[in-house]
C-alpha cells in the first residue's frame, strides 16, 4: 500500500515538474528577446530533474513510466495553455526543445545505450543553435512571413493618424517622404525596450527633410486620453508620437507589437519587421 502511493506521488510530481518547467519557460517568451534563453533553459531543467527522477524514483515508477508521464505533462502544457494556432506555430521550437529534453534525459538514464553522451550532445545543440538568435528569424518568418522584412509585394495602405496637437498625418501628407512607422501599445514591455534604438534612428535622420519617423499607438482599453503622448515624453523620448487606431492595426495587418514599418516615397510599404536593419533601409531608399 505504501509503494503504491508513493509511485503515486512520483508520478504526479514528474508530470507536475514537466508541465511547471515548460509554462514557467514558455512565460519568457512575454519578452521576444528571450525566446531563445527560454526553449534553451527548459531543455536543461528538464533534462536535470527528469534524470534525476530516473536514478532515484526508479524504485517506485519504470523508466517508461517516468518518460510517459514526463511527455503528457508537456503534451498537456501545450493544449491547455496554447490560445491559437497562429501562436503555436511561434512557440513550436520551445515545444521540440522540451520533448527533446525528454528524449535526452531517457537517452543518456539507459545503461546499455551505446555513445548516449554523443546523442544527448547532439540533442543539446537544437536548443543552443535557437539562443544564438536562430529563434528570432523563426519567430519573424511567422509573423511577418520572411526573415529579411523586406516587402516582396509593395501594396500602399490609406491611414489617418493625429498627432499631440492633434493635426492629422495621413499617407496622403507624407507622400514623397520616406517614412518609418513603429506600432506599439503602452503596456509592451519589448516596444519600450526597443525605444531607445527607435530614438536613436530619430536623432540621426530628424534633420533629414526626407525622412519622417513616427511611433504610431495602437489604443487600449485601459489607456488615458493624451496617455500615449505623456509616457513617451516623461520617459526622456523626443521622437514624434502618433494616436492610431484599430482600424490602422488592422488595415496594417499588425499582429505583433513592436512592428516597424517603413513606407517609400510613394507611400507604399517596402519593410515589415523588426528595427535592425531599417537603417540601411532609409540609406538606400535615400541614395535611389
């Protein structure tokens, strides 16, 4: 009786710790920078706790137990914390790296398995190969549809925005400019980690007649009026603020916050991405 509830025990505490470790992981992924640090880091507390329920539980749950409640706990994790199809796809990598750290820790528990170091090695290296920003182009080739963002099918999209004063600043104004247009939300904590490049971008071209910089707000429930406006100001930030609207994210197809969007002077858009690199852009757009 005894050992029948400790092997109780041991198995809801391995599909606990597999499901914990992956929602604890996976949550990283509220800062897209740590995406990759996450899969990488579940992988390892995986492959350590899952090991060591190999050696010292062993006793009390087979070793096919142990992998089978290990994987249900991820399996679980996924469906009942997944809220789109869309957002699986994004996270897929975080959900191999826990099932491959399963694998390994099954791996290198068996005793009779032949050069189980070079397989778990080799299984190591898919979560390691994410942090080195592999993750990143994953995740920008799902939401913006490729890894470069430049625009292969330049479409131009008709918008009116306001600005502090409340003039309006519409596509129609700024044709003939080259223009950068930064989505973000007040509560993104990854948009306003990204300001400081934004602003950065801002300094370098604010005297460049050509060139027009905006960061462009989409409304939230919750927001202020003028809210928008003050917390950029109050944080030290002097790049123009615009006031959009839902309507703008939609036509605009943005999903993701922050996504920067830099139109040509014709007002067509020929970058959807990330800020890296939108300063060669301008550069070429310049030189053209």
């Amino acid at each position: 009786m005894k050992k029948w509830i400790l092997s109780l025990f041991t198995g809801l505490l391995t599909f606990t710790t597999a499901f914990l470790i992956s929602d604890y992981t996976l949550g990283l992924s509220k800062d897209y920078s740590l995406w990759g640090f996450g899969a990488l880091l579940g992988f390892v507390l995986l492959f350590v706790s899952i090991t060591f329920y190999y050696k010292k539980f062993d006793k009390f749950l087979s070793s096919k137990a142990i992998t089978f409640l290990s994987l249900f706990g991820v399996l679980i994790f996924i469906f009942v914390t997944s809220p789109s199809f869309r957002f699986s796809t994004k996270v897929f990598p975080s959900y191999l790296s826990y099932l491959l750290a399963i694998l390994g820790a099954g791996i290198f528990s068996t005793k009779d398995f032949k050069r189980k170091g070079l397989y778990t090695t080799l299984l190591f290296l898919f979560p390691l190969l994410l942090n080195l920003n592999l993750y990143n182009t994953w995740v920008h080739f799902i939401e913006f549809g490729n890894i470069s963002g430049k625009v292969t099918i330049e479409k131009t999209i008709g918008f009116e925005a306001k600005g502090i004063d409340g003039e309006t600043v519409s596509n129609e104004s700024l044709k003939g400019k080259i223009v950068v247009l930064d989505f973000w939300f007040i509560s993104c904590g990854p948009c306003w980690k990204k300001f400081p490049q934004l602003q950065d971008l801002y300094n370098q071209y604010k005297d460049n007649q050509a060139v027009e910089i905006f960061a462009i707000n989409r409304p939230m429930t919750n927001d202020k009026p003028k809210q928008a406006f003050d917390s950029v100001k109050d944080r030290g930030y002097n790049f123009p603020v615009l006031q959009g609207t839902q309507k703008i994210m939609d036509d605009f197809d943005i999903y993701v916050y922050p996504t920067v969007v830099v139109l040509n002077k014709k007002g067509s858009i020929i970058y959807m991405g990330t800020i890296e690199g939108v300063d060669e852009i301008l550069q070429k757009e310049l030189n053209n």
